[in-house]
C-alpha cells in the first residue's frame, strides 16, 4: 500500500469512500525525469508523457502504442497449440464445400465468434448451420441433442466457439461419427481435453502467451491459419480470398465485452476493428447503434455500455440466437426488426436486474459485516439471465470476489466476477475438483457455476480460504489518478491528447484526472429516469466554467454534495473527454468521486 504522502491533494477519504493515489507514485514528481524525455523524444505533451511512463510505455514504444497496427502485434497463428490441425481440418472442408455445425456460446464473444466464422466459410463456399444454446433450458456449453440436430441438418464437422473446453463426457461421444474442432479461452479443468482438435491459448500445454484474448480472437486468428493453408495448397488461384480484415468488427466488440485486456495484440485488434466499425458495413451493427440512440458509433464505450449489453440481452432473459441473427444479417427490414427487439429486451432485463438488486446489495453487505473474504448469494426467484450483471455490481460497490445464483429446484446455478489480483477462474475450477461444485469454470475475472443448494455453505467456506486475501482489500477500491489539474487547464486540447490513449479498457484504463478547488454553481436531473446528473463547476477564478456529468446518480454517495448550492470548494475526479453535437466539439467532465478541498 503506497504512503500518506502519496495521496493525491491529500484525499484519504473522499464523499465515496475512497482514498486518492496516484496510479503510479513517479506521477507525483514534478521532476520526472523518464517522462520529460519520453516527452520530448516521442514529440508529445508532458501530461501524455507521464501517463505514458508511468504504464511502462519506452520513447521506443511510444508510436506503436499510440497507433497500434495489427501487423506488428500479430502472431504467427501457429504458436497455438492444434491450430494447424484445425486450419487443415478446415481447408479440409472448404475444398470439399463440406457442411459445418457451429456451437456458439450466448454472450457476446460466443456470438460474435460463432458470426465470424460462419461469415468466413460461407464466403468461401461453405454450408453453414448455427446453433446458440438457451440459457434456461440447455445451460452453457455443448449438449448432444444440438450436436445430433446439426448433424441432422447435414453437418460433418463440429466446431464449438467460446465453449467446449470442458464439454469432455459430450464430445467424446461423438468419436469415430463426426469431427470436432473447439475454439475457446476458458481455462481447462486440468489437463484432460476433449478428443479433437482443441485451440485453447489456455490449454496447459499451450505455450503461445496468448492467454489474454477472446475466443472471437482464437476464432479470428484460426481463419487466418485456414486461409494461409488455403492459400499454401493453390486454393486460392482458382477462388477468391475472404476478406478477414473487414471482421475485425466482431473481434473488436468480443475482446471489449468479454473485458480483455487491451494491450499488444488486443490492443492492435480492438484499434483496427473499430475502424472497420466505423465504416457501417455489417448492417447488423450499424442498425442496433441507430436503435440505441449511439452518437460515435465506433467507440469502446459504445461496444460495452450501448451494442454489447443488447446483444447479450437475448441471451440473457429472450431467444439466446437473436444477436447471432443480428450480426449475420443482410436484410434492411429484418435488422431493423431484431434491433429494435433486442432493445426492447435489454429494456425488460434492467428491470428484472432492478428487482434483484437491492436485495442483493442488502444481503452483500451482511456478509462483509459477518467478515467474509467472498460474496455468494442466490435466491429462489432471481432470473439466471441477470445474475452475473448483479455479480459485477455488488463485486462494484464492495471491492470483494462476488458470487451470484439463481435457485431452482435445488440446484443453484450462477455467475461470478472478481477483482484484480485474485484469479477467481481458479478457484471455481478447484471447487469443482473438490466435488462441491457440479459444474464450473471461466477465467481470473469472470466464472460460471453450479452446484446442488446443499453444497452452497461448503463452497462459501472454500472459496474464503482460496481467496482469502481479499480480507486485506479496502472497503472501496483505491481510486487511481493520473493527473491533478485546475479547471482552467481542463481544454479540448488535452481532452484530445488523452484521447489518443484510447482504446480504454483492462490494462489501459481511461486517464482519471482530479480537477482541485472548484464550486458547483448549478445542478439538474436530465435523462429517462432522472438518473443523470448534470452540473456547472466554476473554478476560484469565479470565471472558468465546466459542464460535468454523474451517470447512475442514485447510486452515487458524493451526487449530494453536487447538489448541495452552499457547499464550499471542493475536488472531484473522473474522466476529461470531447462530445460532438450538432458538429461542434464541447468539453465535458464525467465525475467519478468528489472529496471536500
């Protein structure tokens, strides 16, 4: 833990709770030498500088880093273990113009993967059949009766996208009748793979680092492994190459959503794929950002808070396959269709999310008064669609491991999502092995679950020894700074040089700048439901002005003190960032904590 003398404007406890550090402590030096010459080597401001340095970003590395190109981050897809047996298999049945059976997961990475691919052999003279498993009804991962269906439509060759990894007892009953090929990034359950043809970066045996991307990535780099063996054998002479380029759309909106980290090669993927998206060319996508009122459509923060959440919502509480048929589609009239029917259904899950999660923050925060390292809640009448959003609001507001379960019959099945440093994938796999947990797996930040209601007081116990550091986390999570300014030196100026850190996202978050001594000389609700608030911050000067906003004000302990006319200076914290309205640029300030000066 760093020092008092390494708060930022002395904050130790802001109106959030929360202490004010600096995310790196040579920010505070006004002398940083490593920052004044990255500054000056790289040709950039001395703020972008010190933020640059203190992420470990060299003079060297500065250019690539700022403008990422795929073609310096990309690997060679054969240092993944079996890809070149999938990209054989798979040139396989492109020569044979073979039928392939896709299994996609229901979220977002799973439909964005299985969009990919069936898009790439398609293209190149593929029959194709999809199938996205129901939530409720089938559960995550492969089952035999949706593999026996896609063999029925024809399918000779399976491949499993965003799952499969774990499906040992179903794949392997289909040895000696069909192929299967599983492109997927959920850690293993040891070291026991189906028999197949597995591309897993997290296959222990794996030895590529890769560790950190989706499965739309494995799926993105397999298409390549597939057109280079294509292209190796003389396919290509005689048949027109897939442009894989133009899908990056897909990898860009699954490594966001799925919160990947987004340095080197995630980074390069998600930079390139945005501006592929900002081209409007899958119609899919162009649609659903029209339907959800999106201003830049081609940004991280609308993949994660405005076109991924809708296209989880089918998945989540409607028909799994409706954001699959979305991205896919072709047809004017049927996108406009099911966007306007994911919208409506992302509408119909914040609702049921609302109903769940007061009582889930109540009964949380007993279990942090009862000293538990980990949060675990179920309930009889939670819908599973929803739990793993409430998971990662209560891990949100209590900075601890949270798990969260629907019960049903007996049997509670669920989501969980953890904080940084404490790898709860793991964990779950441990229970699993332990036999408390009937199923589980995932990766460090985000698992899935289940496990008979009997069982639930021994997974509790066994996932607080696992993950019992979390006893020496804070109430709140440190907030991180990267800079402290007046607001007189808050500009559109800096507000684009910061921009040029973005994509922003695990590994690369969003500059978080304090903003010291300033008054709020006006305040409004604005939005649907008044969960907005808007403020007017004006500087000691009695001159600069500042418009800032507060989203899910109802939630926030500090909104109060905004409000509040007779409050004296104050510091506030948060995110320094353009809007474009009506074609003109304008400064606005998204506050995240507020601390009296």
């Amino acid at each position: 833990m760093l020092e008092e003398t390494g708060l930022v404007l002395g904050v130790r406890h802001s109106a959030g709770g929360r202490r004010w550090v600096w995310r790196d402590p040579r920010l505070a030096e006004a002398d940083n030498r490593l920052a004044l010459g990255l500054a000056q080597r790289a040709g950039i401001p001395e703020l972008l500088a010190r933020i640059l340095a203190a992420r470990g970003i060299e003079a060297a590395e500065a250019s690539s880093f700022l403008d990422p190109r795929l073609r310096d981050a990309m690997p060679d897809p054969s240092c993944l273990t079996d890809m070149d047996r999938a990209a054989t298999r798979l040139a396989t049945a492109i020569r044979n113009s073979e039928h392939v059976g896709l299994f996609g997961d229901y979220d977002v990475d799973g439909a964005c993967g299985t969009a990919l691919v069936c898009d790439t052999l398609r293209e190149m003279g593929c029959a194709v059949s999809t199938h996205i498993p129901d939530r409720i009804t089938e559960g995550y991962g492969p089952n035999t009766t949706a593999l026996e269906n896609l063999i029925s439509q024809g399918a000779t060759l399976l491949v499993c996208i965003d799952c499969g990894t774990a499906a040992i007892n179903v794949l392997d009953g289909f040895e000696g009748r069909v192929d299967r090929i599983v492109l997927d990034h959920h850690k293993p359950d040891g070291s026991i793979l189906p028999k197949g043809i597995i591309v897993n970066p997290n296959r222990l045996d794996c030895t590529s680092g890769l560790g950190n991307i989706c499965a739309t990535a494995v799926a993105f780099l397999t298409m390549v492994a597939t057109s280079r063996e294509l292209r190796r054998t003389g396919w290509f002479e005689d048949h027109p190459a897939p442009d894989l380029m133009k899908r990056l759309d897909l990898a860009a909106l699954a490594t966001i959503c799925d919160v990947m980290p987004l340095v080197g090669l995630n980074r390069a993927l998600v930079m390139q794929g945005l501006r592929v998206m900002a081209r409007g060319e899958r119609l899919g996508l162009a649609t659903l950002s029209s339907v959800a009122g999106v201003r830049e459509e081609a940004s991280a923060m609308a993949c994660g808070f405005a076109l991924g959440p809708r296209i989880n919502a089918g998945g989540r509480i409607a028909q799994s396959n409706l954001g699959l048929k979305l991205l896919l589609s072709e047809d004017v009239v049927e996108a406009r269709a099911l966007a306007e029917q994911l919208d409506g259904v992302n509408r119909q899950r914040q609702s049921v999310e609302a109903s769940i999660l007061e009582a889930a923050m109540e009964q949380a925060a007993e279990q942090i008064a009862a000293k538990n390292a980990v949060i675990f809640l179920h309930g009889d009448t939670w819908h599973p669609g929803v739990v793993g959003i409430v998971a990662g609001r209560i891990k949100e507001r209590f900075n601890r491991p949270a798990l969260v379960g629907a019960l049903n019959e007996g049997i509670i099945k669920g989501s969980a999502r953890s904080v940084p440093g404490l790898d709860l994938g793991a964990a779950i796999i441990a229970a699993r092995q332990a036999g408390i947990l009937q199923t589980g797996g995932g990766h460090a930040m985000a698992a899935g679950f289940s496990l008979f209601e009997s069982d639930a007081p021994a997974l509790h116990e066994r996932l607080n020894e696992l993950l019992a550091d979390a006893h020496t986390l804070p109430a709140q999570e440190d907030l991180k700074l990267d800079g402290a300014i007046t607001l007189r030196g808050a500009s559109l100026e800096m507000a684009a040089q910061l921009a040029r850190l973005a994509p922003f996202g695990p590994g690369n978050e969003e500059p978080l700048l304090a903003i010291s001594n300033v008054r709020c000389v006006k305040s409004d609700r604005i939005g649907r439901d008044g969960n907005t608030l808007r403020v007017l911050l004006q500087g000691e000067d009695g001159g600069t002005r500042l418009k800032a906003l507060v989203f899910r004000a109802a939630d926030k302990p500090f909104a109060e003190l905004l409000e509040d006319p007779s409050m004296p200076l104050l510091h506030i914290a948060g995110h320094l960032r353009t809007e474009t309205w009506q074609e003109r640029q304008n400064l606005t300030f998204f506050i995240s904590d507020v601390s009296g000066a």
